[in-house]
C-alpha cells in the first residue's frame, strides 16, 4: 500500500473519520461542555487509551487480557508517585513525625522514603517508567506465555489471577503504596497546579493530544506487514508458523503495546482525576475495559474511542437517574455486543452507513480506491476465533481475509 | 416505606417521606413564616458566598452509595440523614429555612464519590454534604472539598490519623474505640493476651497498631497473634486452629464486610461458644446492621465496642428508634454508624444558627463546644479537631441481633486523631 | 511456635490443621467441579458461576423460611430438600441460558466468556433488586452446628464434614456419571472428536446442554453447601471465582482428575501457608506458585496430549 502525500491522506475517506473524531474532540465537546464535564469526557478517553491496545492485542491478534487494569494501574501509579512526591516536600508535610514523605506512609509508620520510590522524583524517568513498568511487565507475561503456546482462555484466566494478585499486595502494603485508599490529593506537576479548571482543560487537549498519538501508532503497525501478520496469526497461527514467522515474539510485541497503551492511560487518568487507586487495577475494571472495545468494535481503533465515549457517557447517565438499572444494562450490552453484533458499532456503521456514504460521495470513486488497501486492515472482518486442535480442516477460513 | 424507590432516584429534591408528612411540614412552615416573619434573617446576610440558599429553604447534598458492594452500608446513614432532614423541616428548618436535598449515588466507585462531590459543590452549591462511608471514599472527596471551601459531615468510625478543616467527624476514631474497650476486657474481665485478627487494609492495621501499643506498652500484657486476610476471604480454618493452639484470652476483630459472615459461622462451626467467653471476642467492626447478614445466633455472646447500640436505654434514643423505624418499618435495626449520620443534620443545624450565617468560614469558627443533648447516643459535643466527644460503650450480643450494654465509659472520651505514644 | 506444648497436643494441633486442609480442598472442589465439567466439554469458561453458586444459596434461603413456616418439625432435613432443589432449579437457569446464549458461541470461547460476565452482572443486580443488598442470614438446623469431639483436644465442626461428604459424594457421582454410563460416554466422545462423534449419530448439541446444565446444578449445591460457612448476597459469587478458575485451569481441562489433584494442591499449600504465615501473604503466595507454575506447564497438571 502506497500513500500518495500525507495531505492527499486527510481527503480519503479514512482520513475522514480521524478528521470527524479531531473536530468532535477539539472543537465540538470543549465549546459544548463545561470545564466539569469536559474533564469527565477526558476521564473517559483515558480508559480509550486501553481500549486501542485492546484492539490491537485481542481484536487483530486474538489475545484476550483480562488484566489490562494491570498496566492501567501501574502507568498510573508511576504518575502518582511522582506528583505525591512533588506534593510532599518538607515544607508541606512539616506536620508529620516524618516531613518530606508521603502523609500516608507517615501514618504507617515509615520513617524513610522506600528504595523504589526515589527515583521518581525525576519527572523523566517518571515518563520513562510509565511506558517502561507495564512493557516489562508485559514482557515477563508474554515470554512465558507465549513461548509455551498458551492462548485463548488460559491466558484470559492468567491475566486475572495476576490482576487479583497485584490487588491484593497493594492494598496490603499500605506503607508503600496507600493500601486501598489509593495515592490522593495530589495537588501540582512540576509546579504546575493541575486543580484549576484551566489546567483541567489543558490537560484535556494533552489527552486528546496523546490519544491521537496512540491512534497513529495503531495504524502505523496494523497498516504494515507486522499488523498483517498479527490478523493472519489470529486466523490461522500455525500457518503463519509454517511460513517462517515467529509467532511469539509478534505476540509479545503486541501484548507489550497493549500494555504500552494502558499506561500511557492510566498516567493521564491521574493527572486528569488526580487520584490512583488500586479499584482501578482490578478484575472488574480489566473486564470492563474489555467491553469499551468490544462495543466499539474489536477492530477498530476508531471505534474503540468511541466505545469508551459511549460507555462511560452512558454509566455516568443511568447512574444519576437510574443508577439500579445500570448493571441489566451493562450485562445486556455485555451479551448483545457478543450476540448481536460482534464487530461493534465499528461494524454496524461499515454494514449499513458505509453504502449510504458510498452513494452520497460517488464522485470520490479514486479517492476510494486509494482508501481501500488503508481500509482493509481497519475494515471489520468476522474473525474466526482459534479453533481446537483436533479438526483443522473445519474453520471459517474465507479467502477474502487479509 | 419504600425506601428503595427513594434511594432509586439518584438526583431527588426532596422534602419528605409522604404526602402526610409533606403536608405537615408545609403547614408547620407557613405557620411559622407567618408568625416568625420578622425574625428570618436575610439571604444576603447569611449566605455571602453563593451557596443555595434562598428566603424559604437551603439545600444540602447527601453522598452514599446506593449500588453497589457498599450500598448494604450506607442505606442506613442515607435513611438516617433523611430523618434528621424531616425532623428539622418539622420543627422550623434552620434560620426559619427548610432543608432540601440532592442525592447522589457514590456507587461503591471513589472516583464517583470525587465527581459527584464535586458536582454538588460546584453545580448545586449545597450548604452541607452529608456523605462518604468507607475511608477511601472519604480521601477521594477530600481534596475537593477542600479545593472548593464545603464541609463534609462524615458518619464512619475510622482510624483517624486525619483532621481536615472541612470534615466533621460524628463517628468514633480509633483511640476512642479501642483504648477504653481494651481496658475493660483487661480490668473487668481479666485479659491477658490479646490476637489480633483484621480484614487487610487500613483501618484494621492503623487500629491494630493502637490496640498493640495500649496491650504491650501501656498494660504490659501480651499479644499472642496478628493476622491480617484479603478483603472478601472466606475461608478461616487455619486462624481458627491457630486460635485453639494459642489460646488468647481475647480475640480483637476487626474483620469486615463478606469475610465477617464466614468467620463468624466458621467460628462458631469449630465449636467456639462465645457466651463461655474462653475466648472472648471484641470486635469493633460488628454493628447491628453487619448482625443482620451473620445471624444472631453466630455471634451470640461477642462483646463489641461503639459508642451507640440500638438498645441503649435514654429517652432520646427511644424517641430516635420509634420515629426511624415508623418512617422505614418495624424490622429496621440501627447500627453505629446510623445513628452517627442522623447526627450530621443537627450538628450542622447547631453551628448554623449559633454563627447565624450558612457560610462554611463562619459556621467552621463555632463548631468546638457545640453541643447536642437530643442525640441518641445521650450527649456529644464537638471538638476543636472537629471530631465529637463521646462515651465509649461495650456491648454483648444477644441471639435476637440487638446488643446488650454491659459497660460504658463515665467520662466523654476525647478524640485524638493524631494519639502520641500510639504513632 | 510450637514450644510449651506435648507432644499429644502437636498431634492433635496437626490433626486439626490437616482437617482444616481437607476441608478447603473440599470447597475447592466442589466450586471447581461444576466449572471443569463445563471446561472440559465445551472449552467455554462460564464467569457466572459464582452467580449460580449463590442462586442455590439463595434457593436454600428460601427452602429454609418456607420449612420455618410451613414444616417445622420437618426443619431439621430441610437442607437435603434445599440441596435438591438447588441442583435442579440451578440445573434449569443453566439449561436456558445455554440454550439462549451459550450455543450460538461455539468456537468462539473468548466471546462467551464475556457474555457469561454479562450474565453474572445481570445475576448479581436481580438478587440485589428481589432480595435486596444485604446479605442473608440461612438458619441451620441444630444437629448441623457445632463439633464433634473425637479425642480431648481434637474436634472437627459437623458442617466442614459436612461439605466434605457432600463434594465426596459429588465427585463420585460425577465420576460414574462419566466413565460408567452412556451419557458419560457420549460426552468423552464429543470432547474428543466432536465432528466424528455426531457422525455417528450423538446429538452433541443436546449433549452440550445436559453438560452445562449438569455444571450449573453442580454449582447450585455448592452454593447451598457454602451457605454453612460464608455469606450469601448478591455480591458473594465474586469472591470464589478467580479460586475456582486457577482450580480449574491448573487441573487441565478435560481432565477431572486433574481438577480434584489440582484442587488439592492448591488447598494444602494455602491452608499450609496460612498457619505459619499470615492470611494475605498466603493468599498471594499461592496464587503466585500457581501463575508460576502455569506458566511453566500451560496445559495445567493433567490434560490431554496436545500437539507441541
């Protein structure tokens, strides 16, 4: 696939939906909103952040986490620490028994700062470790995973114990982490106050900034050979195999930038809400991550932004009305999403919005041939789950899948 | 009452339980404007900061979670802090004033205790939030409460370690509850050694510090144990072995909501008669509400320490308990914690009219010496550390799920979040 | 720790704490059963197991308020009633939504594992909404509480012996259902060559359901079991399920022996751990060794040759 220059890029028909999101976020929700809600709607474009890793990982590769919550959680604890730290120079904690520590390790007793905590009052290695924490994490995981072949559920499950776990040590280590309370009131960045509404609303636009960041990222590895590869691995991941490929180390980079992704989101939830807490780390929250991008649809990008939009929109909506009614209505979308339409709204829109656009920009017919070898890695295909081992002749191999 | 219909509404104005009660109200408001006409200061000089107040009524917002794992909590300090609204409005509201409420639903989320805190102090300007349960709700809203200048009316027993000057405190915090309980079972029953048993995270651990120092340092006595089990552990043979091999003299607890349930079944399964009281169980983590879910008969004979039981014998609690249970029905118990939300309402009633202004700076500067003697629990009165001086009780189970008070502190024990000697 | 005591009560202290053991293997296994029979046939995770585990709970609540009311002097059997019922009403619910839900995922496990958790929230609010938020309180008959003494220091709680005879009884049960009957045999042959086996004529749609419901009975007199010793509300299901999936998944699938081995293991380590170090420590150990050890051997303890 050849693009012709970047500009032409914006006029296709792809490039038209990255226009449509930018002005829906920049232009039309900041003018729309109040600092209050805009800073709600940049709480749910965080969890997006996630949801585009997702996509990558399970949609195109197949590989269901469970425990994105994980390196959501440990990108935002890595922020955290850092603005706490900033928080709790001497001056301010001249209170405690201990000043320039953290309130809550003082209230438990700690008179010195922990090892693993000093190096983060560099704003640079802050940055550096809320990408490099999940990736390593991701790493170990999908090393001894991957290279075992183990996939599907036992995976799922696996990322869910190690969700489970990490709950549990950072509520029980309290001293270090805040236990169940979580790391609060964290007040500057860089001397920066990021209570304000206008830091609010700036740091709403670096959010943004950063999800577009993360979305040409996806595109960059679904459009080349690599996003190739994964969509084939998850087809048919022997063949690739055969072919020459090494599977786990394509698996392990995904997984990684999955994590990648969920950190970077968790960071910008801190500073967003100004607080982390280990309620975000855990099983129900990493599932919950799960149908932000399911709804959207499982292979797009696009729609995954989308989908944690809607879904969060909508959490924050039945819970002030009918907050009882809340659950059927997630569970229903859980099961509907599953049933109904697998691909999403990403795949509602191609299956009955894409023809209508097709008739109204008919005169666009070479923009669209241009857009399609784009298209085609974004486009949603039913993907056939892996099937069992013991009759591979029977799939639902089709000849148009890339 | 349908009270599930009530909390159904996420966002509800409402003045009252009941169009009898509506109409009672609206009489007793206009007979009042009518004859205290004159004495109904000014919006503009009681409220100089923009709250929601007008000549006729002031809001207030009330922050519980209603769905939720923790919404089996704190319904009752939602019904509680609804009733002192009533009560008030009957009686005249405040600075001839009736309350209105918005409610909104935490829903067992700390960031959307943080949100909707901030929406009702920023959107609604409510004069008051009664709300926040769990600890980690509470530092959730803390930094936007104190960002945006409201005042929190916080009803749980804590571990204290906090003193903000936007939070009132009417629950208990961990000196209160635990010194004068461990002195008794040492004094009045002859304790020796102590194990130590608590859900993991900070509340149990912060009052198992406290509780150590007191047993070793200051009694001189023993501690035979301290074991710590994730939040919603349902297994607890080991520790029961572990209790029969050390044999302590008492079991302090402080295990907290499913894992309560299965200790105490598992507990009392092993064999362990806690009327025989070989050991005896101390908890402070057992209200009538939690003995709804466990079953009177599992923990018949547990002694618990708070500084309010359903049963307490005084003519304001009775009052209390007949008009809770009038407006919710006759099965409802009343925990601690109930009872300390009901307190909220009033507590802020008394700082506003003592300051004769509904703004946060000049209500803040009355609230030490304020005192209430209609409470339920007999008398309280606030702290200069914005916590409430109050009596310590202690009270043994019966299998009927109420408690029975068998000691109680002769002074008010004075709060101290930040205990020396205990840090 | 163990200075100042004889030697008669060290023996007694390990007796007790190896009961305590078998009493957590027990539980393991009866949550863990239910789900591996379901793993093993369909490959399918079903997240609402913990839900149905607390539906039988909830069905012995009720069985225990009618016989309070209606049969009295009945009260005392009125746990075998409740267990029956909690199997077949558990049994039904789990036929239905396979029928509704599950059968049109086939091969696509990852997918119906979210539309189980679907399921399980939708679960947990409809006990919220009838039952409301609180947790219930299940009243026992008398000859259920309590222990008995074997020797001076020794004494194991009748309802931990309880559950034991019940997941024994089970695992038997579910043993010769398996190897010894025709059913059992049908539902071998579809795990191990479906589309031979319908070619010969099994109906392995019907078998699916029958299997799933079998599951979901399974986890219905679990849940009735467990009402002796945890809580039962809306929100209990949650506690048990990332137990009852390690269980499962380190047993192998299509396995149920691997399961029961799995399940013991699991349950001697933790209890072990727990009486020396403390409850949370234990917890995380465990979990850690398992993930390790999964990770080393993926296919769990024992499961059935597959090509590397």
């Amino acid at each position: 696939m050849k693009s012709s220059s970047p500009l032409k890029w914006f006029a296709t028909r792809e490039g038209l939906y990255y226009v449509a999101l930018a002005v829906l976020l920049v232009v039309i929700l900041p003018l729309a909103l109040d600092p209050f809600r805009l800073n709600m709607v940049g709480k749910y474009l965080t969890y997006a952040f996630v949801a585009i890793g997702l996509v990558m990982c399970w949609g195109k590769a197949g590989i269901l986490s469970l425990g994105q919550g994980v390196f959501f959680g440990l990108g935002g604890y890595c922020m955290a620490m850092f603005l706490k730290l900033e928080a709790s120079t001497p001056e301010a904690t001249a209170i405690q028994s201990t000043p320039g520590i953290p309130d809550f390790m003082d209230w438990n007793q700690l008179t010195e700062l922990p090892w693993f905590w000093e190096p983060f009052h560099s704003f640079s290695f802050t940055l550096l470790a809320v990408i490099g924490v999940p990736v390593l994490l991701a790493f170990v995981i999908g090393f001894a995973m991957f290279t075992r072949r183990v996939g599907g559920v036992y995976f799922a499950i696996i990322t869910q114990a190690i969700a489970a776990i990490l709950t549990i040590l950072i509520i029980g280590q309290q001293g270090y982490t805040g236990g169940v309370n979580g790391i609060t009131d964290l007040q500057t960045l860089n001397g920066w106050d990021i209570r304000t509404d206008e830091a609010r609303t700036i740091l709403y636009f670096v959010c943004v900034g950063m999800l577009f960041l993360c979305l040409f990222v996806a595109r960059l590895v679904q459009n080349r050979k690599l996003g190739r590869i994964l969509v084939a691995m998850n087809a048919q991941e022997n063949r690739v195999r055969f072919s020459g490929y090494d599977v786990a180390a394509f698996k392990i980079f995904v997984f990684c930038l999955a994590a990648a992704f969920a950190g970077v989101g968790g960071a910008m939830f801190t500073l967003i809400v100004g607080f982390m807490s280990p309620s975000f780390i855990g099983i129900v929250a990493s599932i919950e991550m799960v149908i932000f991008c399911a709804l959207g649809g499982r292979l797009s990008i696009l729609g995954a932004v989308y989908g944690a939009l809607l879904v969060n929109a909508a959490k924050s909506g039945f819970s002030e009305s009918f907050p009882e009614l809340w659950p059927f209505a997630m569970g229903a979308l859980f099961i509907g999403v599953v049933l109904a339409f697998p691909n999403g709204l990403a795949g509602l829109y191609q299956t009955y919005v894409t023809p209508l656009e097709d008739k109204i920009f008919k005169r666009n017919k070479g923009a669209k041939l241009e857009a399609k070898p784009a298209e085609k890695a974004a486009e949603p295909k039913p993907t056939a789950e892996k099937t069992s081992d013991y009759d591979p002749m029977i799939d639902s191999y089709s000849p148009e899948k890339s | 009452m349908d009270t599930t219909d009530q909390a159904a509404n996420g966002r509800s104005f409402g003045k009252g339980l009941g169009l009898k009660k509506s109409l009672m109200t609206l009489a007793a408001s206009v007979m009042l404007a009518t004859s205290a006409q004159a004495a109904v200061p000014a919006t503009a000089e009681v409220n100089t900061t923009g709250l929601a107040v007008t000549d006729d009524t002031v809001t207030v917002g009330i922050l519980h979670s209603i769905t939720g794992t923790m919404a089996i909590s704190e319904i009752g300090s939602v019904q509680a802090e609804k009733l002192a609204i009533d009560q008030i409005n009957a009686s005249g509201g405040v600075l001839g004033r009736q309350i209105e409420f918005v409610q909104e639903d935490g829903a067992s989320d700390w960031p959307t205790f943080a949100e909707k805190s901030r929406k009702l102090l920023r959107q609604d300007n409510v004069a008051a939030i009664f709300g926040a349960w769990t600890s980690a709700s509470r530092k959730a809203v803390l930094p936007v409460i104190e960002q945006y200048n409201g005042m929190l009316y916080y009803p749980t027993f804590y571990e204290g370690l906090e003193q903000s000057p936007n939070v009132v405190y009417t629950g208990q915090e961990a000196t209160q509850q635990i010194l004068a309980s461990i002195d008794w079972a040492a004094e009045t029953k002859g304790a020796k050694s102590f194990y130590l048993l608590g859900s993991d995270y900070i509340w149990p651990r912060t009052s198992n510090k406290i509780a150590r120092k007191h047993i070793e340092d200051k009694l001189g006595l023993k501690v035979s144990g301290e074991e710590y089990y994730p939040l919603g552990h349902t297994q607890f043979n080991s520790v029961i072995n572990k209790i029969k091999l050390r044999k302590p003299d008492v079991i302090f607890a402080s295990v907290v909501g499913g894992s309560n349930v299965a200790f105490y079944k598992q507990m009392k399964a092993a064999g362990i008669d806690f009327t025989d009281e070989k050991p005896l169980l101390l908890t402070i983590s057992v209200t009538e509400d939690e003995i709804r879910g466990i079953g009177g008969e599992n923990v018949d004979g547990i002694y618990a320490s708070m500084k309010y039981f359903q049963s307490l014998d005084n003519p304001n609690n009775k009052e209390f308990v007949a008009a809770f249970k009038e407006a919710y029905g006759d099965d409802m118990v009343i925990g601690d914690v109930t009872q300390a939300a009901y307190l909220g309402p009033w507590l802020w009633k008394a700082a506003v009219e003592k300051a004769g202004s509904f703004d946060i700076d000049k209500i803040r500067e009355e609230f030490a010496g304020i005192e209430f003697t209609k409470a339920p629990e007999g008398y309280v009165r606030i702290h200069e550390n914005h916590h409430l001086w109050s009596k310590t009780r202690i009270g043994q189970a019966q299998p009927d799920g109420q408690y029975k008070v068998v000691y109680e502190t002769e002074e008010l024990m004075e709060p101290d979040p930040f205990p020396e000697g205990y840090q | 720790m163990f200075d100042g005591y004889t030697s008669s009560e060290l023996m007694s202290i390990f007796a007790m704490q190896g009961f305590a053991g078998l009493s957590l293997f027990s539980v393991f296994v009866l949550m863990a059963l239910g789900l591996a029979i379901i793993f093993g046939q369909m490959g399918v995770i079903n997240m609402a197991h913990g839900e149905f585990m607390i539906l039988g709970a909830y069905t012995t609540y009720l069985t225990s308020g009618f016989f309070q009311s209606y049969l009295p002097s009945l009260f005392g059997g009125y746990f075998f009633v409740a267990m029956v019922l909690a199997f077949l009403i558990c049994a039904a619910l789990g036929a239905f939504v396979e029928w509704l839900m599950i059968r049109r995922l086939y091969h696509r496990p990852l997918d119906t594992l979210l539309a189980t958790w679907g399921l399980s929230l939708i679960m947990q609010q409809a006990y919220r909404s009838i039952f409301g938020a609180r947790e219930v309180g299940v009243d026992l008959p008398e000859w259920m509480m309590g222990a008995i003494q074997v020797t001076d220091l020794v004494e194991l709680p009748i309802n931990g012996l309880f559950v034991m005879i019940i997941a024994l009884s089970i695992a038997v049960g579910v043993y010769f259902l398996m190897y010894r009957s025709g059913y059992g045999k049908k539902v071998r042959a579809v795990v191990q060559n479906r589309p031979m086996a319908e070619a010969v004529g099994i109906n392995s749609a019907g078998i699916d359901r029958a299997t799933f419901a079998l599951g979901c009975g399974i986890a219905g007199v679990a849940g009735a079991a467990f009402t002796m010793i945890g809580s039962t509300g809306p929100s209990s299901g949650q506690a048990y399920i990332v137990d009852t999936f390690l269980v499962v998944v380190f047993g192998g699938a299509q396995s149920l022996i691997g399961t029961i081995v799995s399940a013991f293991g699991i349950s001697q380590a933790q209890s072990t751990m727990e009486f020396f170090l403390s409850g949370s420590m234990a917890k995380v150990l465990t979990l850690l060794v398992v993930v390790g050890i999964l990770m080393l051997r993926p296919e769990g303890l024992m499961a059935l040759k597959v090509r590397r």
